[in-house]
C-alpha cells in the first residue's frame, strides 16, 4: 500500500521522543506596509519544539501568532533566520507537499464548501494524487470516525454542520496523511463552552493515541490548561519564554501577569490549584 511507504519515510525522519523537530533560529519576519516602510512582526526570535509535546504559543492580538505558525508551514519566508522541520529547511518540506508531514488546522476553519464532508478530508489525499481514489475515500472514512463523526455525515454539506462539526472536519482533513506533526490555530474560538470542552477532550486523545507533536495558538485558558506541555510567550517581536506553564507563570512580564492573572484568568488558575491538590 502506498501509504505504508509514507510510514516508513516519515518515521526514519522521526527524531527520537523530547527531541527537537521544529527548530527556529534567529527568523525575522517583515512585511511592507502599504505607502511605504515596513512592520518587524517577530525579531531574532528563536523557539524550539520538541517531538511528543503540545507547545502553546500565546501573545497579545497582532503578535505574530498566525505568522509563526505560517512560517513553521513554509507558507511565509524569513526575512532573516532559518526554520528546520525534521531536521530539514522548511522551504525544502514545503516544496514536496508539506500536507504529509504537517496537518494544519487554520483559524478560518475554511471548508470548501461546494465539497462534502468526506471530499474535504480526502482532498490532500487526492491532490497528492499518492493512492487511488477508493484508498483516499477509505482513509478520509477512518479520519471521520476517529474525530467522533458518524458515517452518515460523510455526505453532508458544509453549510448543514454546527461550528463544532466544521472543526471535527478540518480536523479529520489535517490528519488524513497521518502527519507526525500537528498545527492548531485558535482550535476552539468560536465554539460554544460544550463543544469546546468535547474538542479538548479529541484533542487530547488523539495527541496521546498518535503520538503527535502539536503546535497550538489558543488565548482560551482552559484550553491551555487541559492541554500544554510547554507554553511559549510571544512578546516584543520573539519568544521571551518557552517552558512548563507553572515556570510560566513565574516570569514576570506585563503581558503574563495580564494574560493569567487578569480576572478571566481567576478561574482557570483555580482549576490549576484544585488539580495539583487532588494530583
Ligand atoms: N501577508 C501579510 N502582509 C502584511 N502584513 C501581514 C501579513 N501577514 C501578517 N501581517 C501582519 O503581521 C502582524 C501579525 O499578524 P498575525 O500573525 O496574524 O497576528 P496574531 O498574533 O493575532 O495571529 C499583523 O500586524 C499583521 O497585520
Ligand atoms: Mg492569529
């Protein structure tokens, strides 16, 4: 089966558990400004991402979150710096279909909407055009039911599915060529407290039962909590910090003591202190 070969490939690359896969290094990025001049979004930032765990990238609006995330794709270029994924440049990953290496799940959400659900999961299957479409259909079936949908939604329409539905569908679309590397941007924005929760609790699992690393921007604070192993701080254009979210919220900067310990971050923080009592 030609997925298999896909396996192999990507395993060889594999480093081994708590060992850098994403490595950025001095990456600047730039853009010009209409009617001249230029915006420095992120400035020598360096920010390492280890095999296995769930990094969070938070940072105030307009940080540069999404940039991040777009240059670890290969979709934006460094005006300076480089970015290494799998111990390759990522322009090279990019260049051979980055879909089997990284799933990506964008803000937006965006579905093709004249394409139902189970052609949107297998849409990176066949515009890789790697295996014959009854394989593609087969896969984009076990993707759909592993993000807790129903066969009979196979052949729904974008427009019939709740908001928490669309994000099971990108999901399942993200991870139908089983990368090893998963990226989420703001994954349960626009979701209702429920369907939050539920996707939380996906996502968890799948992080556990794929073994996937996971690159996440979120400013839910439950979200953060259920599921990071390491949170990274995006202020003054680079990471000023990337550990453990106790050690996080140890370092004292403006934007943490406003981002946790603001009145929404109360109840979150008492989650954390009933858990560490009761672990
Ligand atoms: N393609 C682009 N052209 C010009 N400016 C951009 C482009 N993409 C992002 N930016 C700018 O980069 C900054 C960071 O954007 P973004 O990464 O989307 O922030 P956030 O942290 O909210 O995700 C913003 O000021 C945005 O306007
Ligand atoms: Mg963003």
């Amino acid at each position: 089966m030609d997925t298999a070969a896909v396996h192999d490939d990507r395993a060889g690359a594999l480093p081994a558990p708590g060992q850098p896969v994403i490595e950025v290094r001095g990456l600047w990025s730039v853009f010009p400004v209409p009617g001249g001049g230029e915006v420095v979004v992120h400035k020598d930032l360096d920010l390492t991402v280890l095999r296995g765990e769930v990094l969070t990238l938070v940072g105030g609006s307009g940080t540069g979150k999404t940039v991040l995330l777009r240059q670890m794709l290969g979709l934006n270029t460094p005006a300076k710096g480089s970015v290494t994924v799998l111990g390759r440049p990522v322009a090279e990953l990019s260049r051979d279909g980055a879909a089997a290496r990284v799933g990506m799940l964008f803000q937006q959400g965006a579905l093709f909407s004249a394409f139902s659900v189970l052609d949107n999961i297998a849409f990176p299957l066949r515009e890789a055009g790697a295996v014959p479409d009854a394989l593609a259909r087969e896969a984009a079936m076990l993707k759909l039911r592993m993000v807790g949908l129903k066969p009979g939604d196979a052949h729904k329409m974008p427009a019939e599915l709740s908001g928490g539905m669309i994000k099971r569908v990108a999901l399942a679309r993200a991870l139908v060529m089983d990368p090893p590397l998963l990226m989420l941007d703001e994954p349960t924005a626009g979701l209702d407290p429920d369907s939050s929760d539920a996707f939380v609790t996906l996502l968890r699992s799948l992080h556990q039962e794929l073994g996937l690393t996971v690159v996440m921007v979120t400013h839910d604070l439950d979200t953060l909590f259920e599921l990071s192993s390491r949170v990274a701080v995006l202020a003054e254009q680079r990471v000023i910090i990337a550990a453990p979210v106790r050690e996080v919220l140890a370092f004292d900067h403006p934007f943490i003591r406003h981002f946790f310990l603001g009145e929404r971050g109360q109840r979150a923080m008492e989650l954390l202190h009933q858990r560490k009592q009761t672990a």
